[in-house]
C-alpha cells in the first residue's frame, strides 16, 4: 500500500488488524472481541485523519499512485468508449485523450488528462501533462460534438501543461488561450470534474465550463505550492504554507465561487473505494446534464459567460 506520511497511524493499525486475523485463522482461536475493538479504534481514528485534513494533504491525496484516473472513471461510468487521435496539424497527444462514449443512453463527447501507473506508461503519457497538439486535439472534438450536438464531459488531471522547448515552439499558449476564447462559445453543454491535479492554464484549457466540479480531494489551482513556495519564499520545502495560502481546495473554491459543486469522496480518498466513486460521479454529471440540457442555446452561452466574468470581482 502507498501510504502517504499522515496516514502511517491509519496503515500501522490496519496492519495489526491483519495479522491478528491471520493468527486466528491459523490457531483456530476465537479474539473476535478484539478485532472488533480494534475496527472501531480504526474507523475513529480514519474520522479524526481524514476529517480535519489540511491543505497540503489534500494535495498529497490528489497526487496518490493509486488514483483512478480518467480512463479509469470512464471504463465505469460509461460504455462503448470509442477514443479519437490526433490534431491533425502535428501528432495525437497520449497526455490527453478524446472519445465518443454513452452514459447510459445519453451521448457524449469525453475528454480528460490521463497519467501512467507505471515509468513506462508516465512517459508515454508525459505525467498527464499536455502538448499544444492536445489542446489542439480537444477542440477539435469540441466542435465536432457541437455539431453533433453532444454533451461534453471533461476530465481535469495535470500538473500543468508542458513546458519544454518543444512545446512552446509549436505554440502552447497560443493553443491553451485558443481554447479559452472558442470554448466560450460552444453552443453544447459542458461538464468538467477536477479529479486530481488541477494545475495552471494545462487545466483550464480545457475548464471553461457550465459546470465545473471538484472531487472532494482534488485541488484546482494557478500554480502548484512547490512552485509558489519557490517564488515567494524561495524554499520549495515551504510547499505546505503556499497550499494554504493559494486556496486550492475545492472547499475553498466553492466559498470564493470558483466551483460549482465539491462531489465528496470516500474516506481517505478516491482510491479507498473507486466503485462508490464512479457511483458518485456518474450521479453528478447525470444531475448537471440534465439541468443544462433544459437550456436553450442563448441561455446556455449567457450563463457560462456571466459565471467566469464574474469571478475575481472584489467589493469594498
């Protein structure tokens, strides 16, 4: 199990909890007593861990191995997955994948960061941090389902996009702010779910949303706090003061009204219970496409207009 260091209580006790199984079914002797306080010691002390994380742990948890990530949610949540390649200008970005699938019976178009579980896989899918070419690839689709007039269901997972040289030769941010301004005016509606990592303008090239959510223990922010602690205190190690400062949990957002809904986790995370996750989300998303759907197309682009020109807005 990949532990994280605050969780090392919660790891420890279940251990023990373990073995003291495993010594009861090979001496044939009856401690069901003590297994059963020791699980109730445990499900308190999982209530205290997760129930009063900070920032910075949060972040920790939206960046465990063992995650589910996009293809992992749409292998649940949806069927006939038909995945899309290619931006037709330069190459198809594994970083970031396009497909036509159903839920259930409703048609969509789903787009969404994917990271690797293995070295191999990371570098196939560059750490789910994208190319020019997928921000390209992922408008391309947008306006497809426009025109087929599809829902669109997004996937935010990045540390951000990719900063090479190669990159920003073949025009990141020219294709990040593309997106920006065309995603305004898609007459579909859009859905987007931080699921993990919601780093920088790699996330919200493909954020502007009618509906934008985080899960319980993602984080969706302007720059990662190893970053901002580099910047302002130049120590990365001040990370945990930077995440506080940022305000990237989706509690926090929701308060400043940056998010629409914060859909809640299993305890300790996503990766404790995909199943119950997927359950969650799929019920979120179906909510959300409902309501947008019974919006005419005026009202739809009104709305998602207003939502980010009212962001940032402070009175004294």
């Amino acid at each position: 199990m990949n532990g994280l260091d605050f969780e090392k209580p919660v790891t420890e006790l279940e251990k023990k909890i373990q073995e003291l199984r495993s010594f009861i079914s090979e001496k044939k002797i009856d401690l069901s007593s003590e297994v059963r306080r020791l699980e109730e010691k445990l499900e308190h002390l999982k209530k205290d861990t997760y129930g009063n994380l900070t920032a910075w742990q949060r972040v920790q948890i939206a960046r465990h191995p063992k995650r589910p990530y996009t293809l992992d949610y749409v292998g649940v949540i949806m069927k006939d997955f038909l995945e899309l390649h290619g931006d037709r200008g330069f190459a198809d970005d594994k970083a970031l994948i396009a497909g036509l699938a159903r839920i259930d019976d409703q048609k969509v178009l789903v787009i969404g960061h994917q990271k690797g579980r293995d070295t191999k896989e990371n570098l196939k899918r560059n750490f789910g941090c994208a190319h020019p070419e997928g921000y390209r690839k992922a408008l391309r689709f947008m306006q497809m389902a426009e025109k087929f007039d599809f829902p669109i269901v997004i996937f935010i997972d990045t540390p951000g996009a990719y900063p090479g040289i190669g990159a920003e030769e073949r025009g990141q941010a020219q294709a990040i702010a593309l997106n920006l301004r065309e995603m305004v005016s898609i007459t579909v509606p859009i859905v987007a779910i931080v699921i993990g990592e919601g780093g920088s303008g790699g996330a919200l090239g493909i954020g502007v949303a009618d509906r934008v959510c985080v899960l319980e223990n993602a984080y969706y922010s302007v720059i990662s706090p190893e970053g901002c602690a580099a910047i302002l205190w130049k120590d990365g190690s001040r990370a945990p003061d930077a995440a506080e400062v940022l305000k990237l949990t989706a509690a926090d957002l929701l308060k400043m009204g940056i998010i629409d809904e914060v859909i809640p986790e299993p305890l300790g995370g996503a990766h404790h219970d995909p199943q119950q996750m997927s359950a969650t989300l799929k019920t979120a998303i179906q909510k959300h496409l409902k309501g947008l759907k019974a919006l005419k197309k005026e009202e739809l682009l009104e709305s998602r207009y207003k939502k980010f020109r009212s962001m940032g807005v402070v009175q004294e």
